[in-house]
C-alpha cells in the first residue's frame, strides 16, 4: 500500500468511527502534510482518492468536507426470496418508461445511459472518420463474426492485464452488450426452460426472458453484497436451472457487488451442476476504489462462463459495439449472430481498435470514474439534505445508479407519474420485477453534471415523497 493510501484509509476509519461528521471540514493539506510527515503532494493523491471514493467533497475556495450519506440500505429480509416467473410479461411498461427520458424538457433521473457530454472524445471521432476514408468492400467480409481481429485482440490484452485468461478466438464482437447477453442466453437454453436471474433484476433481462419464452426463478438481491447465495442453491436443488442470469460488479438497479469469496461459492455451485453463467459485466470499468473487482469469469476453469460487456458504458454509447467472452460457447454464438444481424457495424469495430491501439483509454476511463464518483457523491448529499430520513439509499461503490426505498406503504408508480406530470423521470421499481415486491422502490441516475436545473428536480422529487398517501 502507497503513503497516500495509507492516509487515504486512515482518512477513512477517522470518518466511520465519527472522528470526522458528514460537513466537518477536514484538515488543510498543508495542516494534514505536515502532521503527516508527507509532502504536500502526497497529501492531494490521498484526498482525491478520498473523493472518488465519495467520502469527502471539495468546495472551491474553502477547503474538503466530509459527504453527506444517506441511511444505508438494511439487509433485504423478505419472506419469499424466491419468486418463479411462469411467464414474463413486461415490454410494454418498460417501454413507456424508457420512451418518457427522451424528451428534452424532461430531468432524465430515470435514464439507464449515462451523460452524453462524459463521451466527448476527439480522438475517437477522429479515428472514425480515418476508417470511413479507408474503408474498402474487403473490410465488410473480413470483420464478419467472431469481428474485428485487432479489436478482439486488445480486448484480450485488457483481460490479460486483469489477470483472466481470455484468449482472442473466444470472443465474440457483437451490437451492444444487449445483443452479446441474448445470444449467450440462445446459446444455453431452449423455450420454456428455468433461469436464475437476480430480484431485482435488470429489466433488459426479463425483455429477454419474454421474448425467448423462457420462466424466470427470481432470487433476492441485496444492494450491497449482491444475489442471496444460499436462496439461489436452494432454487437450483428446487428446479431444473439451466442458466443464470446475473451482474456482480455494480449491478443494475442496486448498484450491488459481490465480495470475491461470493463470487467464488457461485461459481462452485454452478461448476457442480454443469449450469452456465451469463455474466452481465457492463458497467465493470465504473469502478471508485484504486483496483478493479474482477468479474466471476476470472473463476472459469471449463469454459461455462459467458462474459457479455461493451464500450457503450465507459466509451462510446452510440457505436453499439460490444462483446461476449464466450469459453467454449464461441462457435455457437458467431452461427446465432450470423443467423440474426450478420455482424456488428464494421467501420464502429475498425475505430474503436484504432482508438485503442494509439492510446488514451485508460486516461479517459480515470478521468470518468473520478466524474461518476463525485456525481454520485454530489446526488447523494442532495438527497440527504432534501428527502425525508425515512428514504433509504444505497452506497454503490461503482456505476452511476442509486437505488431508493420508500416506506413500504408508499407506491413509487404513483411518485413516479406524479414526478414525470412536473418534468422529472424516475425508474420505477416495478420495471425490475414480475412481482410487486418494489413497488416502493425506484432507481436514479446519478451520472449528470450537477446544475440548478438537477437540484430543482430533486426538491421536486423531496416534496412530491412527502406528499404521498399510503395505497390502501
């Protein structure tokens, strides 16, 4: 561990065991330098460390404070932690949702995508536009699946670097990690078989379930360590599971990741039973801490694992280039993908790759994860400024949701169309479930730059919480 982690930590512990109180003003960096024996510089690393982080916040001209944090989530305690899904029938509302965040007027809190203006990048624009001069008829037959060899290379490289043993023949380009997680779902299960997915669940998930005609065995979630281990083995010894559904690092809407040594039970439960993982890793780069969590993948010994992720999250959102590190699934993904979209757009799989050969990648990722976190931060401390204290919300240490609780009387559909009536969107939580079990729930998108126009809606949002009557 550094010197500047070391203070960072002790920072930390100071601020957990109450030394430091949420809007104490923290020591100068001077004043901390020189109690430290560090040099100033030292003293910067550690309290940026602290801020990606969202344990304190910088205020111009004044000095670090420490962030204002909400009430934590409890543990999730449900007397049905497990919920079976004959049919999944959901599309309809999620599209009305999803349809309302598009309009310019509205404070799009209910986005799944993160803020446009974080994707800025010259160099991509660039590296696109030298691939449309150069592009030729041989290119389109040359990147057909598995796609783009350069490209599936550095996303190898990248894996390697994280110590997961990927080679390049096992991946799989695809439109999106969307596309990446529904042929990997075609790849493993036939109409009407069971699968694992977590409760909530991300709603893309239950859209494939639907249209695949498969039934969802929902298992309960917590917003802090991730899917219940010990309902999910249950639910395998209860039903004939072909597959699992799940995110571990970040999960959307909680937020929730996994503790390695859950990861690691996983992946024995499923290795013991022969059941494939479909590991939904998207939001896997959004990490605040200094290391990244590695994903389950890094676990797989016998190719079950299909790791599905894509650029769209941390890179570029409207290129829809993708990818499922596939183990022994690879050929059978590129015979789906040939049979569906034929390829990923070629010239999107051409700029990327030279985006990625000539640097920049990581620069750009430390930059966005030190935004997010500090966004997070930012809505955070909104939140427990304005809400009323009987809201509870989750402490993601990645991605750029946050998920909230209501009392369990009050309904979030009705706060959700009474926000959208004044020109802000929420996720509710019924787009996460089949059941009713989150109707008092809903997620936000933390992702934007803060403004007056953001803090506006969350008062609107405080107020229009306080006014709900509990539904009969």
């Amino acid at each position: 561990m550094t010197r500047y982690e070391q203070l960072a930590q002790q920072v930390r512990e100071q601020i957990q065991s109450g030394v430091w109180r949420a809007g104490d003003k923290l020591p100068s960096l001077r004043e901390s330098g020189k109690r430290a024996g560090l040099s100033l510089m030292t003293v910067v690393q550690a309290y940026q460390l602290l801020e990606s982080q969202g344990w304190i916040v910088a205020r111009p001209q004044s000095g670090y404070y420490v962030a204002a944090h909400a009430q934590p989530l409890p543990q999730v305690v449900r007397s049905e932690k497990l919920l079976l899904s004959e049919q999944v029938d959901i599309n309809t509302f999620i599209f009305d949702v999803l349809q309302a965040c598009k309009d310019p007027e509205i404070v799009p809190f209910g986005s799944a995508f993160p803020d446009a203006t974080l994707f800025m990048q010259p160099k991509l624009a660039r590296a696109l536009s030298g691939v449309a001069r150069k592009f030729t008829p041989h290119n389109s037959l040359a990147n057909l699946p598995p796609g783009n060899e350069a490209l599936r290379r550095h996303i190898a490289q990248r894996y390697v670097l994280s110590g997961i043993q990927v080679v390049p023949d096992e991946i799989v380009i695809t439109a999106g990690a969307m596309e990446s997680l529904n042929l990997s779902l075609q790849a493993v299960t036939q109409p009407g078989d069971y699968v694992a997915i977590e409760s909530p669940a991300f709603y893309g998930a239950l859209q494939a379930l639907e249209r695949l005609r498969l039934k969802a065995v929902a298992i309960a979630t917590h917003p802090q360590d991730g899917i219940d281990l010990d309902s999910l083995q249950q639910a395998l010894e209860q039903y004939p599971i072909r597959a699992c559904w799940l995110m571990t690092n970040f999960q959307n809407p909680q937020g929730a990741t996994m503790p390695q040594k859950n990861k690691q039970r996983l992946v024995s439960l499923l290795h013991e039973r022969q059941i494939s993982l479909i590991e939904d890793d998207v939001y896997g780069e959004l990490y605040f801490a200094a290391d990244r969590p590695l994903p389950a993948k890094a676990l797989d010994s016998d190719g079950q694992i299909l790791h599905c992720s894509s650029f769209s999250k941390c890179l570029a959102p409207g290129f829809r280039v993708g990818w499922v590190a596939a183990g022994r699934y690879a050929p059978q993904i590129q015979r789906l993908q040939l049979l569906s979209t034929v390829s990923t757009s070629v010239p999107m799989q051409m700029a990327i790759a030279d985006y990625l050969l000539h640097g920049g990648y990581d620069t750009h990722l430390r930059r966005l994860r030190r935004l997010l976190a500090l966004r997070q931060s930012v809505m955070s401390q909104a939140i427990a400024h304005y809400f009323p204290p009987t809201v509870k919300v989750s402490q993601p240490v990645g991605g750029y949701f946050l998920w909230l609780e209501l009392r369990p009387e009050q309904s979030a559909m009705v706060l959700y169309q009474r926000a959208l009536a004044e020109g802000v969107s929420i996720a509710p939580g019924r787009m996460f479930t089949t059941s009713n079990h989150f109707d008092h729930c809903f997620r936000l998108n933390a992702s934007f730059d803060w403004s007056d126009k953001h803090e506006t809606a969350i008062k609107t949002l405080a107020r229009l919480i306080r006014e709900l009557e509990p539904v009969v």
